[in-house]
C-alpha cells in the first residue's frame, strides 16, 4: 500500500480514526511524505525489520477502517 498516494483529507482521516501507536504514527507520517522505509528506519533508529512490522501493522489499522 502505497500511503504517499492518499489524498490529504483520507491522511487526516487515518490519523484520527485508526488509533496509531506513537511508532505507527510516526512511520505513516514519514511515508505519506514518500520517505522510502529504509530511510524510515534510519530516522526512527530501528532495524527494517522491526520499520517493516509496523508497517505491516499499519496497513492492517488502514484496511480496518476503510
């Protein structure tokens, strides 16, 4: 899932409605702003893996809620 591709309105609309953890709000934060999650990793001081487990725990949060 591409979350760079959503609109600004359906952005704020996760951001309320999908109850994010601190880390999960942090890494969509950085991908709505198209920062590739190796980046992503580097910035929020993790491994890919773990940046890769949130991720993954996103956009289930996502698929929830639309």
């Amino acid at each position: 899932m591409k979350i760079y591709d959503f609109t600004v309105p359906e952005l704020n609309y996760f951001r309320e409605y999908c109850n994010f953890t601190e880390e999960e709000r942090m890494l969509f934060d950085y991908r709505s702003k198209n920062i590739p999650l190796e980046t992503c990793a580097e910035i929020m001081n993790v491994s890919i893996s773990t940046v890769n487990r949130i991720s993954r725990r996103v956009n289930k949060k996502i698929i929830k809620v639309c």
